[in-house]
C-alpha cells in the first residue's frame, strides 16, 4: 500500500438497483412510477429556455418551496428542498445526529441509513422487525441519539398508523425523529398533520415515486422553522446550488397537476391490489404492503431462482441477497400490461416447477 493510500476514507456504499437498457425490458425493480410525469412538465421542459442554463439557479429554491408550502399549508420557512430524498436525508443525519448516543432504526428497512450513518461516523442501534415484518412502536422507548424509519417501510410496504407514528413521537421529545415518507402517497396518512404539536418531527418526501419524476432529483423535509433554518445553515456550508434550475421549474409543474397526480395514484393502487389476489393464487406471501411494491416469497420456488428466471425474460424484480430477506422478491408496481406479462410468466414457470 502506498502511504497516501492510509489516508483514502474507505467507506461501503449503498448499492442502487440496476438501471439496465434496453427497449423491451419490464422495470420493476427500483420502484419507478411507470407512467410519466404530468403533461405540464413535459409543456415547460419543451418551452424552456435553454440560455437561462448560463446562470446559477436560485440557491434558496423559492418557487419550489413556496409551491409545497401552499400545497401542505405550511410556512416557507418549514420547508428544505434537496436532489432526491436521499439528498434531504444525508443532509438531515449531518445536521440532527450528533449525539453520542445510538440514532435508532429498524434492522429491516433503507439501507442507506446505516451508510450514511458510517460515513458521519454516527452511533446507531438497528431495533428487529416482529416476526411479522412490523415496527415496533414500543422498542422506539429507549434512550438514543435521534429516530428514523420509514413509513411504510421499505421493503416490506408496512404501514404505521398514524396513532403509532405519534406513539413514537410522544416518547421521543428530546431527540429528533425523522419520518421517511417516500411512499406515503400510495395509502397512508402522513406525519404532516402531527407538525403542530412536534417541533422535533422532520417529515421527508420526494418527487421519485408518486410524482413520477425520479429522474429530475427532488426531494423535500418539512419541519419546524428551527428545523428547516438548521438545515440550510448546514447546506450552505456544503453546496448553496443543490437544486438546478429545471428541477425547479419541473418540480413546480408536477405539483400544479393534482388532478393527474391523484389519477396516476388510483391507477397504481387498484393495479397493487389486484396483484396482491394474483400473487396469492400463484402461492406467493407477502406483508400487506401500502406503497409501490409488493414484497413477496413463494411457498415453494426460492426467490433467487425466481429472480434470475425473470432476469432472463428482462423482468428485472429486485432482489436482497441478505439473510431474512433472501427468499423475497420486491416486485414494483408497473403498468396493467406489465404487471399482465410478469403474471403470465409466473404462471408458466411455476406450472412447470410443478410437473
Ligand atoms: N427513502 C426510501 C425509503 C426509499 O426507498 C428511497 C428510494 N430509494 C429514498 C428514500 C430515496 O429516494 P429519492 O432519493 O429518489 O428521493
């Protein structure tokens, strides 16, 4: 090793889904949305103009966060805009996690909360999952250094009701508690509403999902004013330009079209339901997800060989070599027609696992 090499911070990434090409392929492994963003992004991305690229792009994202403020009826000063949610988390875990104390989450859940974790060198403490794949509540009561889960959770799709999302929260005043919503719009109730009462509650969102715009980055946390001042002050000592100027301008644009928005959503959900019953018959399990996916393992086919038949079909699923995890597929949501060529597949494979 080279002396220099001593001084190289050696840290184990997150590892994204793949991103594979290709024309024919199904996408159901990073929890895209599969229809597109609202037509009114596509009108302003056509109409923009191309020299305002010369100039910097307001550091403060105004129009971006005044439109979400009016959107949740919030004030400007509780919302922080990033590139992507995981933008706003890192950003939060910097600025919230200094505790000597462990940061609690669930030993199930996002796997970049550990990584992040590492490389601000911030204690944690992972809390297992019941053997149902459920948070709980009640571990959340033990000293520690700030709290984050998601909800629902990822990969399992679990919903926490609001009620145990506020349980949570009444333990924990002394320390801030993030609530990762990423998929909070395929069924649940958010955390939004319990603002008032929890100046320590940082809600994240982001416009990757239901809002169909994981390509622009755009992700939000919507908190006090303490909170969000904190958060900037410490975005300011990084990177003043984290949001480019067409995510701003797209962003904005997603947001004016509740219509579409609610639209693309009931597709997503009734399409999720129905999978539920088909997966059932085809004699997968799966928690009751209320997100984009469904995380499923079948009775008797291991989920690896499952992965790699529809890998060779170019059905990409997602897979966690991980033990727990190791005999479930997370299937994202597609279209009707996507989710009708993975079905047909299944069942042509799993007939001929029987014979
Ligand atoms: N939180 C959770 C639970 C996620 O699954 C994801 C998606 N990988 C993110 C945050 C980050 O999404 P994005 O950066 O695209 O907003």
């Amino acid at each position: 090793m080279k002396a220099w090499e001593a001084n190289i911070r050696r840290v184990v990434p997150y590892v994204p889904g793949d991103q594979p090409k290709g024309e024919r392929l199904i996408k159901l492994n990073t929890n895209e949305n599969p229809y597109p963003p609202a037509p009114g992004v596509r009108r302003v991305l056509q109409e923009m103009d191309y020299d305002r690229l010369r100039k910097y792009p307001d550091p403060a994202a105004l129009v971006l966060t005044d439109c979400l403020a009016d959107y949740y009826g919030v004030g400007r000063d509780q919302v922080f805009v990033g590139v992507g949610s995981d933008d706003v988390l890192a950003m939060a875990f910097l600025t919230f996690f200094n505790s000597d104390k462990p940061v609690l989450f669930p030993d199930v859940s996002y796997s970049f909360y550990k990584v992040w974790a590492d490389l601000f060198d911030i204690p944690y403490e992972t809390l297992a999952l019941d053997e149902n794949f459920c948070i709980r509540p009640q571990d959340y009561l033990k000293e520690n250094g700030g709290v984050i889960f998601p909800n629902p959770n990822a990969p399992t799709g679990l919903l926490l009701s609001l009620g145990q999302v506020e349980e949570i929260l009444r333990y924990n005043s002394d320390v801030i508690v993030i609530v990762d919503e990423a998929y909070i719009d395929f069924g649940g109730i958010s955390a939004l509403s319990l603002l008032e009462q929890y100046e320590n509650l940082l809600v994240v969102q982001t416009f990757s999902k239901a809002r169909s715009l994981a390509g622009l980055r755009i992700g939000f946390g919507i908190g006090s004013p303490t909170l969000i001042q904190a958060l900037n002050d410490v975005k300011y000592s990084y990177n003043s330009y984290t949001m480019n100027m067409p995510s701003l301008v797209l962003g904005v644009e997603a947001v004016r079209d509740e219509e579409y928005f609610q639209n693309t959503l009931k597709k997503i959900i009734a399409t999720r339901e129905k999978a539920k019953v088909r997966l059932r018959k085809l004699g997968f399990s799966y928690p009751d997800s209320m997100s984009n996916f469904i995380f499923a393992a079948h009775r008797q086919v291991p989920a690896k060989e499952l992965f790699e038949a529809l890998r060779k079909r170019q059905i990409y699923v997602r897979y966690f070599d991980q033990p727990r995890l190791d005999n479930y597929l997370r299937i994202s949501i597609g279209t009707e027609e996507e989710m009708e060529e993975l079905f047909a597949f299944l069942e042509e494979y799993l007939d001929r696992w029987k014979a």
